[in-house]
C-alpha cells in the first residue's frame, strides 16, 4: 500500500495516478539520517509503482522529522518542497519522480 514505510505522508493525484510524498529514516554510516521520500500508484493507492530501477519509492532529499508539501505543476512536474533547519528547501521532478532536482531556496 502507498505510504505504508513513510511518516508525515502527503498525498496528489493527477489522472488518477496518486502521488506521495512522506519523511523516513535511514543509516547512513552509523547513523540515522532522515529523508523525503516519493512513491505513486496507478491503483488508487492499493499498491506502489516500480520506478525504473525496479525500486518502488524514490529519496528526495535530506529532511526535519515533518511533513513535506507536493505540489502538481499544470506541466505534469511535481514540485516538493522540504524543512531543513529554518529553511525550506524545493525539489523537482520533470520524470514523474524517477529523479529530483534542487530549484531554490525558499526565504
């Protein structure tokens, strides 16, 4: 099921594809380390989309223990927008989510 692995989930759908985004954390050398991560699902949430790679979510970027935003462009990119410290941090994705590209940092 969509976001069954992932904390302060949020949810978008576009053409009935539902788009999720949600904080989890993983070891990085010893340590845990906590991340924005993206998943879809063609099956109104039942099951996950394989990316690509075979994987079924994909690491957005470095993230506070909270919710992230997403955000559907009228182009079909999806925008995520992240907190790190007091700053908050955009991503976007042009593939519908296979990669993820830093925009800008927002005041």
């Amino acid at each position: 099921m969509i976001m069954d692995d992932l904390q302060y989930g949020t949810t978008a759908e576009t053409a009935s594809i539902i788009l999720a985004a949600g904080y989890d954390e993983i070891e990085v050398e010893e340590q845990m380390v906590g991340y924005a991560w993206f998943e879809r699902s063609q099956d109104n949430g039942q099951s996950k989309d394989a990316f690509h790679d075979g994987s079924t979510r994909k690491q957005i970027a470095l993230s506070d223990k909270q919710q992230p935003a997403i955000l559907i462009l009228g182009t079909q990119e999806i925008l995520v927008s992240v907190t790190r410290g007091a700053k908050v941090y955009t991503y976007l994705s042009s593939d519908f989510g296979e990669t993820w590209v830093y925009l800008d940092l927002l005041p």
